[in-house]
C-alpha cells in the first residue's frame, strides 16, 4: 500500500537503491578471482582481445546463442507480454492479469537451479532435448487460433468450437516457463565444456543474445498482433524459433557424431540384421 501511495516511480527508486546496496556489498565481500591474481603475481600479460574474440567465428557459438535467444530471450518477452495477451484475447481485468505474469515470472525462475542441477547429473545435451521438445509441443497447442469448423453433414451443417480455455493456457505456459527455465541453465553448462579458456567472451555474446530476445520478441509479438489480428500469432513465432533450434541443434549433434565416429553411416538402422550378422559368426 505504501509504494502504491507513493506512485509507480518510487518502485525504480527503491529498485535502484537495492541494487546500488548489493553492488556495494558484492564489492566489499568477493574475492578476486584466482587466475587474475597468478596473472598478477607473474607478471604474465592478459589475452589480446581479438584473441579473447577468436571463438566468435566459430558457427557454434551462435549456436547457443540461439538456443539462449528462445529460453531467455524468449521467457523474459512472454513474462512482459502475458498481461496484455490475458486481457486482449481472454478479457482479464488488469489485477488478475499482472498476478498471473508475476507467478508465471517468479517461480519459474528458480527452476534455473534444477536445470544446473539435471545439467550436473543427466548431462546438459539431455536437458536441451528435453526443453526444446516439450516447448514445441507447448507453442504448438497454444498458438492455435479460437476457430470454428462447420461440417456439412447429412442432417445439416455440424459445427466444432476449437479454443483453449484460460486454465490450460495457463497449465501450458507455466510448463513451457518450466522448461525454459532448465534450459537456460543448460545453456550455460556447454559454455565452460567448448570453451574454457573463452567463458567470459563466449558467455558474455551468449547472455547478450539472449536479453535481445527478451527486447525483440516482445515488439515481433505486437508487430504479429497487427499484421494478422490474431492473438496466439506470439506463440507461433515462438514455435518457429523453437523448432528451428532444435532441429539445428540436432542435427548438428548428428553432425558431430559422424565426425567422431564415421561407422554410424555403415550401420543399418535395423537391429535385427546386425544381431543375425552377429550370430552367424
């Protein structure tokens, strides 16, 4: 009540000052990082930068920077965007719609650290199909229009109603901001694998990408809005950039496979013939 009396202004400042506090306290409590310090004490000179730049050219680092593009990019845009979608196409009142943002926001968040923690144990190639997967099948149901079919039948014209209702559009968006969440920790868990000596200017291209989705995407989800007049228009654009990754994503995998192991492409993809080949020797 105190910040709503005081204006919406007043939550920025109070914002800033938190962080200008925990700035301070970061300041004043961290270490120093242990390789600068050994740097430091042999005199050894940093890495150029156009070095430090080098893993850019490689196709790769792009890569993830798409797969970064859709799970951050892509959740921080529908977390801005669900209050305007909820009023437009399910005439939500401006409360309820901004209470169902802000848990949408909030808890799945945090289901970052069970994405680091899945990325540790099942490995972070695993977490990846599973995001990219679910969350083509979530864009896939819920960018499907309100639509009616008319049939014509025998006795007269059958008429089917497709549309999905609030509650499992919100079932649905929390699953998607779910997996989207684990996937922004597995994002990161290739990083340090492909590029140890580069975290910092790989992470930072990667984590840059990202925050452009979250930019973009929400202004491609207006732009959508106005050129088709449909709602759901957002979430096709989501399945597109979704798809896409993962079929990049895979078939890069495939790629990498075959390089590394060239008699994939002579075996049949019938098990039975390679047990028969077996049992005859």
């Amino acid at each position: 009540m105190v910040m709503v009396a005081a204006g919406w202004t007043m939550v920025a400042k109070v914002w800033a000052v938190g962080l200008a506090v925990v700035a301070i306290l970061y300041f004043l409590s961290s270490q120093e990082d242990p390789s600068l310090e050994q740097r430091r004490k042999s005199g050894a000179k940093p890495m150029p930068f156009h070095e430090q730049m080098a893993p850019l050219k490689n196709l790769q680092v792009w890569r993830f920077a798409l797969y970064y593009f859709f799970v951050f990019g892509g959740f921080v845009a529908l977390a801005l965007w669900l209050p305007r979608y909820l009023i437009g196409a399910y005439g939500m009142d401006v409360k309820t719609a901004g209470v169902l943002a802000a848990c949408y926001s909030i808890p799945a968040s945090l289901f970052r650290v069970v994405g680091g923690w899945m990325s540790d144990r099942m490995g972070a190639r695993k977490v990846m199909y599973w995001t990219f997967g679910v969350s083509v099948i979530c864009c896939f149901l819920l960018s499907y229009p309100d639509t009616q079919y008319v049939v014509k039948g025998i006795r007269g014209d059958i008429v089917f109603h497709l549309a999905i209702g609030v509650v499992p559009f919100t079932v649905l968006v929390f699953v998607l901001g779910f997996f989207m969440s684990l996937g922004k920790a597995a994002v990161y868990k290739h990083i340090p694998v492909y590029y140890p000596q580069y975290v910092g200017a790989v992470g930072g291209v990667v984590g840059m990408i990202g925050g452009l989705g979250g930019f973009l995407l929400p202004i491609a989800f207006g732009a959508l809005n106005d050129l088709t007049g449909i709602w759901t228009s957002c979430f096709m654009l989501l399945f597109v950039v979704a798809g896409s990754a993962l079929a990049w994503m895979h078939f890069a995998i495939r790629r990498m496979e075959r390089r590394h192991f060239p008699q994939i492409d002579r075996e049949t993809d019938l098990p039975e013939i390679i047990d028969a080949r077996e049992a005859s020797r």
